[in-house]
C-alpha cells in the first residue's frame, strides 16, 4: 500500500481537478489510518467547503484545530483558512 504521504499527494490531485468523490473518499481512508493527520484533516474541511457545506465544513476545520500539531500558528487557522475559501 502507498504511503501516507503518497495517498494524500493524490488525495490533493484529485482537488486540483475537482474530482470531489475520489478526493473525499482518499482523504476520509487516511485519517482511518491516522486520525491525526493535519493535512487530510485541513484538506477535507476545505473540500467540504468547496462543495458549500459550510457547516460540515467548520465541524472539519474544528477537528484540525484540535490536532494541535505546531503547523497552525493561530488557534483559528484552520478555520480561518475555511473562511478565506482556501
């Protein structure tokens, strides 16, 4: 199986061409495999986001908040970043 890193590498690929089934799916299989990873987390709030789930995507966006991984300089950046529309 690929990495983490790869998984999340074409994850992001399938966002960049708007393929939101594929993306979602990926990201959702990574954080099963690592509920802590930022990125993916980040990543699938800003999906749900793109696709106007606003609320799904503030829940989202919460739970990187949470992680506390050192990558969020503010408390509310991931959230911000939510906001901004990514």
């Amino acid at each position: 199986m690929a990495s983490l890193q790869d998984q999340y590498d074409d994850a992001m690929f399938d966002f960049s061409t708007a393929d939101y089934g594929p993306r979602d799916r990926k990201l959702k299989v990574i954080l099963a495999e690592d509920p802590k990873h930022f990125d993916a987390q980040l990543s699938l709030g800003m999906a749900y986001y793109r696709k106007g789930e606003y609320a799904t995507a503030i829940a989202e966006g919460h739970k990187a908040e949470k992680l506390k991984t050192g990558r969020a300089t503010r408390p509310y950046e991931p959230v911000a970043v939510l906001y901004e529309g990514g």
